[in-house]
C-alpha cells in the first residue's frame, strides 16, 4: 500500500439530452440565482458571471434545450426580468440528482487502493474525465438532424434541419461522411465563429455554398475595432456575428431591423454525438 494520500476526485458534470451538452455548474448556479432574484443582473453578480456572460450563456442554454429555461420581460435598466420555467424548474432539478449520484461513484473512485493494474484503470479514467471537459469558442452552436446528405462532387452538403424552422447546410468531405457515420436521422451539432457570420440590412443574392438566415437585429454592442451583432429568427434562434466597425457603418445596421445573417457552408463545423 502506497504511503501517499490520496487525492479527492470532484466531478464537473456536463448535463446532456439528446440534443446534446448545454448545461455545467456555472450555468446551473446562474439558473438557481435567477429563480432567487427574478433579475439577471442579479442573478450573474450571484455566480459570478459579467452581465454579458450571463446572458450568452442564457441565449445558448435557450438554443439548444427542447424547451425554453428562462423567459424575459421587457423594461428595465437591463431589459426587464428574468423568470425560470417549469422546465427550467426540472432541469435543475435533475442535474443536482445526478451530481449527486456521480459524486458518490467518484469519491468510491478515489478511495480504492492504489495498486499495480487498479492504479493505471484509477489513473486512465482521470485522464478521460479531463479530456472530456472540453469547451468551445464558437458564439453559435446549433443542433439539428440531418434530413438531406448530396455529393456535389468531390464535397457533400448536409442538410441539417434545426429546432424553430431553420435549415442551415454544412459542406464537408466524403472521408468525414463516412467517418462519422452521417446519414438521414442522425442527430449533429454545428458550430460557427461569429467572425465567420455576415450581417446585412438587405436580404443577399440566394447562393448555394452559403447559409441565410433571415431575423432582426435585437443586439449591436460596438467595441474599439468590432462590433458584435444578434440577429434573431422567427423561430426563436440567435445567431452571434462579428464584424468591422466600418463595415457595420457602411451597412446602416441599427437595432430592431430586419437583418439577414450569412456564413459559408463550409464555415461550419459539425460534430455528432458519441
């Protein structure tokens, strides 16, 4: 037996349905802090998070669960209140179950003996529990199915129908076709930097290698050298952009139009569920 202590494993649960991972601690403590306080401010100050962090988690979270967390009402110095749903409600609710359970299994983890092949088995699945925390920099993250897979000659265009009504395509190659195992029904998550993402005030020339998706502009937040840009869909979707302050200039873009915003279908990065 080794004289060494023994290290605690603390668990950070990623929370997943089928439309994939959205939901971690912080995320979790901003939802619980909101149902406290009725304000977001409030609740991101609780957390900590900055106001705007806690709002693009917010718009995430909305994205991607099958049912909306939070709905907001307008007025206000921050835009108004903030309340949970019913199933912002449940989900908590199931969340803090299963960290509760996976606590258990983890600290039963750490306290068996450190030994020759139990030790490499303890010290492996420390090692994938790190790999598997694994965040990204893309503002937005869609999932969708795919509904349509077509060869357009050296390339495939996968057809993803998204939750809302919207349809986004997504170029890749064969050799990725085939290693993910894409096909009608399979459920996948695209993802696109907001840089990559083009804000206009008039709706573009309808082009085949690019996606459009048609809304209004509800965010313009201008910075030094960039501004970041929301464009909202009929469907309840936001899309994150950022462009050139000249750029945003010279389209006369200003909050509350109608806006479209486009990216390449090959500015999209598609990932499927394990």
């Amino acid at each position: 037996m080794s004289g060494k202590s023994i290290r605690p494993l603390v668990g950070k649960l990623a929370f997943e349905t089928t439309a994939g991972g959205y939901l971690g601690e912080p995320r979790i403590r901003l939802l619980e802090a909101i149902e406290v306080h009725g304000s977001l401010s409030r609740a991101a100050k609780d957390v900590p998070l900055s106001y705007k962090a806690a709002w693009d988690a917010l718009d995430t979270m909305n994205n991607l669960a099958e049912a909306p967390l939070v709905v907001r009402t307008t007025g206000g110095k921050h835009g108004g209140g903030t309340q949970l749903t019913e199933h912002g409600r449940q989900i908590i609710a199931l969340y803090r179950a299963m960290e509760s359970s996976q606590q258990d299994i983890l600290n039963q983890l750490a306290a068996a003996p450190v030994q020759s092949a139990e030790a490499h088995k303890n010290n492996a699945l420390r090692t994938l529990i790190r790999r598997m925390s694994v965040k990204t920099s893309a503002r937005n993250q869609f999932v969708g199915t795919v509904v349509a897979l077509q060869d357009t000659g050296g390339m495939v265009d996968v057809r993803l129908s998204l939750a809302g009504g919207d349809d986004i395509v997504v170029a890749i190659t064969p050799a990725s076709v085939a290693n993910m195992a894409l096909k009608v029904g399979t459920e996948a998550y695209a993802l696109v930097k907001a840089p990559w993402v083009s804000v206009s005030a008039t709706a573009p020339r309808r082009n085949a290698a690019r996606n459009v998706l048609a809304g209004t502009l509800t965010g313009l937040q201008a910075g030094k050298a960039s501004t970041e840009l929301t464009v909202a869909t009929p469907g309840g979707r936001l899309v994150a952009s950022a462009m050139a302050n000249a750029l945003v200039a010279e389209r006369k873009l200003r909050k509350g139009q109608p806006a479209w915003a486009s990216f390449a279908t090959d500015s999209v990065i598609l990932a499927t569920f394990a």
